[in-house]
C-alpha cells in the first residue's frame, strides 16, 4: 500500500455518542487507544497506538471470492458517508489481529468463530500503523450495522466495490487489496 496524506482506511471521529459515553449494544464503544496520533510524516491518524480493520471476504459456493464486507459510514464520522471496511483504533498491547476483530464484532456484528484470518497488509507511517487484516468466511452469515458508527453493512460483489463513494485511503488501497484477496497463495504479512 502506497503512502498518501490524509486519514487511514477507517477512521471515526468522536461524534455525538462518543461525547455521551454510551456504552453497549448499538452504542459507541470506546477504549483508551481511542485519539489522534501524529505520524512521523507529519499526518493526524486515529488511533493512539495504531488503528486496524477487517477486510472479509466470502467465496461464492467454494470457489472464487465474489464479495466482501463494507460499512457505509456514519455522516458524522471522519469523511462520513463513505464506504470502506470496519476497523478502528488498536487498544493497548492489542495485535492488529484481535483489534480488527473485535472492531469487526462491534460495528459490523462479524463473529469471529466465523472468520479465517488470510494475511495482513501493514502500512507503516512511522510512529503510526495500519493494519489490513485479510480473512474469509468459514460460514455464510450476513452482517449487520450493530452500532452508531454505521449506517450500513453490507456483502459487496468485487467489482461493485470501486463504483461506491470510498474512504479515499481505501480507494487507493483497494485494487491492491483485491489482488491479495483473490491469490489463494496469499498467507501471510505484507506492506
Ligand atoms: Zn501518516
């Protein structure tokens, strides 16, 4: 993945529910990882120590991947009303791994029995890291906006994905991103 200026492939802003603290179900969830960092190269990210998503594919009846999960986000959100994939800020001594499903969890209602983790794509901005955490289906589910940092989650079919309003740092991303999903000798970690 390339580096540009500007804000990662997810990153929400404390809005209106973040502010009131609410917690739970359909709230805001909010860890001390939750903030702004300054990357060596001088951008604002979110995510104290780094932020990650979920990039889930499924295979069409076994055989070619024909879809992933994307979020359409919350208009209040940073850069709200685009599309991209869940993720968001890492907590404290959490992998990138762990953070992206649990992101995947809460915003996207992704349980993690039904995933297998592929790979992982790193972008490193020095001081600041995002991790693209590649998996697959083990079993068809359909995943559902379950908090407010969602207006919308949805299976995309692959080629529909580049004509939705994208979160620009996922645009850029993306044709990269699908080449490693559709490689089936993918495994592993990347930059
Ligand atoms: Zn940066």
């Amino acid at each position: 993945m390339r580096s540009e200026p500007g804000d990662p492939v997810s990153a929400p802003a404390p809005g209106p529910a973040a502010e009131a603290g609410v917690r739970g179900v359909g709230a805001f969830h909010r860890h001390p990882g939750d903030g702004w960092a300054q990357c060596l190269q001088g951008h604002r990210h979110w995510g104290l120590h780094g932020a990650a998503g979920l990039l889930l594919a499924r295979r069409a009846h076994g055989g070619s991947i024909d879809a992933v999960v994307l979020q359409h986000r919350a208009l209040w959100s940073d850069q709200g009303g685009t599309w991209g994939f869940p993720g968001g800020a890492l907590a404290p001594g959490e992998s990138a791994e762990v953070g992206a499903l649990r992101e995947a969890s809460e915003e996207a209602g992704i349980p993690a029995a039904a995933v297998r983790l592929r790979g992982s794509v790193l972008l490193d901005h020095g001081g600041w890291t995002y991790t693209t955490v590649l998996a697959e289906t083990l079993m068809p589910f359909e995943p559902a906006a379950t908090d407010t940092e969602s207006l919308e989650v949805a299976w995309v079919l692959l080629d529909d994905v580049a004509r939705l309003p994208l979160l620009p740092a996922f645009a850029e991303a993306w044709p990269r991103l699908r080449e490693l999903l559709e490689a089936d000798g993918f495994h592993g970690r990347t930059t």
